[in-house]
C-alpha cells in the first residue's frame, strides 16, 4: 500500500517526503558503498523527482560515470544514490521515520561482502557480475 513517508538527515538540514510504492530494501555491498557506509549501504528505491527541503545542504558527488550520490553537508548524513541518466533514486533506507514496513529483500555485490557483515533476512542476492549484466 502506498503510503508519504517522511525522511530527514541526521541533523535536520535536509528533509523530504515521498510516497513509496514499494518499502523493499536494499542492501549494496558495492566497493564504494563499502567506502561511504563502512559497512553496506541499505535503501528504497523511488523513481520521479523529489522536492528536497534543505535542498541547499545536499552536496552531489560523481561516484561513477553513471550515478552520483548526495549527502548532507552538515552531517554527513547519507541521502541518495541516483543515476545521472533519470531521476531513479535509491534513498538511505535510515533516513525515514517510520521503518514499520521495511522489510530487506536483495543483496547486491554479496560475492565482495565483506566477511565480517552477514545479513541474516532471507533475500534474493546478487553477485557482482549479475549486478553489471543487468545495469550494463
Ligand atoms: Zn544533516
Ligand atoms: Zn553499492
């Protein structure tokens, strides 16, 4: 069920809401969500434009060729990871207020998992080479 969901950053600076069609979760173990996270980085993914509040703090990073990724910069908080070519969003699952229907789906990346992370969901994974043949 559709649903607004509220969302903000750690300090507040930037805030949005959106009505996710589908609250899945995400979690990439990509090498550069590895970087920014520490960990793996969890999100719902949302296609269409988004009217950021704090829009301002939001500093956009080039993390690759296709796709860049917005944080805040006040806190450093996470924000999105979206592809250059459409505004299809994968939004820091952490950011939102009410997690209640969140529920972890698929694992990207999970052949570079780190060892010492183990997600224990059931969850549809994706290696690294299935995660490229599907994106290009
Ligand atoms: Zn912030
Ligand atoms: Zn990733």
């Amino acid at each position: 069920m559709s649903k607004i969901h509220k969302a903000s950053c750690d300090c507040g600076a930037v805030s949005f809401e959106v009505e996710l069609k589908d609250t899945a979760v995400t979690a990439c173990h990509c090498a550069s969500c590895q970087k920014i996270s520490s960990s793996f980085f969890t999100c719902v993914h949302y296609n269409g434009e988004i009217d950021f509040k704090g829009a301002d703090n939001i500093k956009i990073y080039d993390s690759s060729a296709w796709a860049q990724r917005g944080f805040c910069n006040q806190c450093g908080s996470n924000i999105y990871y979206k592809t250059k070519s459409a505004p299809q969003y994968s939004l820091a699952a952490g950011l939102f207020d009410d997690k209640a229907s969140f529920d972890l789906k698929t694992q990207y990346f999970i052949d570079i998992k780190p060892n010492y992370i183990e997600l224990t969901a059931k969850t549809d994974n994706m290696t690294r080479k299935e995660c490229f043949d599907k994106w290009g």
